[in-house]
C-alpha cells in the first residue's frame, strides 16, 4: 500500500511537473509567436510603405514629363501663331504694295479715284491685319490659359491619385496586420 501511495505521489509530482513544463513551453511559444507577427508586420508595412513611396515617386515623375510636355505643345502652338502672324503680315504687306501699284498703273481710273480707292485699300488691308493681329493676340493669350488650367487638372489628378495610393496602402497594411494577428 505504501508503495501505492508513493507510486500515486510520484505520478501526481511528475503530472506537476509536466503541466509547469507545458504551461513554460506555452509562454515561450507565445511569446515567440508574438516576435514572429511583429517582426513579419513590420516586413510587411514596410514593403507596403516602400511600394507606395515608389509609385509616388513614378508618379512625381510622370507628372513632371506630363507638364513639359504641356509646355512643349504650348510653345509649340506659339510659335505657328507667331509664324502665322509673320506670315500675314509679309504678305498683307505685299497685298497692299501690289493693289497700290495695280491701281496707279490703272489707266481707266483719274487720279483721285486712284487716291481715295488706295486710301480705302490700306484702310481695308490695315484693319485687317489689326483684326488678324488681335486674333493671334487671343488666340496665345487662350493658349496660356489652357496650359495652366491643363497643368492645374494634372495637379488635381496627381493628388487624388496620392489620396488613392496612401488610402491602398493604409487599407493593405490592416488587411496584413489582421491577417497576421
């Protein structure tokens, strides 16, 4: 019986022992666990963190050639406004040499005729070039405005995306920790 009882001791002291063991190896195991999800939360927000910053920075970038591809399209316009303006004015110019010395020339015509037709002429072919000269005016002044409300659009768009970019990043980064947790 004695050995009974010391055998059933025995028994309880080792059933003891193995429950402190169990409840130990727990613990550690617990906190292990706890290591590994924040040490992989951290891997994770921070490739989450390094993506959003490098699509921002592509972003950045494709925005910058964006607006010099803006400002390339703008001057190039001028310039052909420029062009046209240049050209108009050469050849109003040779118009009215031309109508000038066409009616001097004109023999069916007396001399004050031909003086107030040329008059006319160069009243006619003057406000014409000053009406094609103000249009060309407009027309860069409109350019400039197209530009900036152009690069203004490409501003806003640019934003939203970033909004768009940090608010998937923020979302993906919960998703991982509670997939992680």
């Amino acid at each position: 019986m004695k050995s009974l009882i010391e055998i059933t001791k025995q028994a309880q002291k080792n059933i003891l022992l193995y429950q402190q063991q169990m409840d130990e190896i727990k613990t550690i195991t617990r906190e292990k666990k706890q290591e590994l999800q924040a040490e992989i939360s951290l891997k994770v927000n921070d490739t989450i963190l390094i993506s959003e910053i490098e699509t921002l920075e592509k972003l950045s970038k494709v925005e910058e050639e964006y607006k010099v591809m803006i400002d390339k399209v703008t001057t190039l316009n001028k310039s052909m406004l420029d062009y046209s303006d240049s050209t108009n004015d050469k050849l109003l110019n040779t118009l009215k040499k031309t109508s000038e010395g066409a009616i001097t020339k004109s023999a069916l015509l007396d001399d004050e005729v031909k003086k107030e037709l040329i008059d006319k002429t160069l009243k006619d072919m003057n406000n014409l070039q000053s009406n094609l000269e103000k249009l060309i005016k407009n027309g860069k002044n409109k350019l400039e405005g197209m530009n900036l409300k152009t690069k203004n659009k490409v501003d806003k768009t640019s934003n939203d995306i970033e909004n768009l970019v940090s608010k998937t990043g923020d979302l993906t980064e919960k998703l991982a920790n509670k997939v992680i947790y």
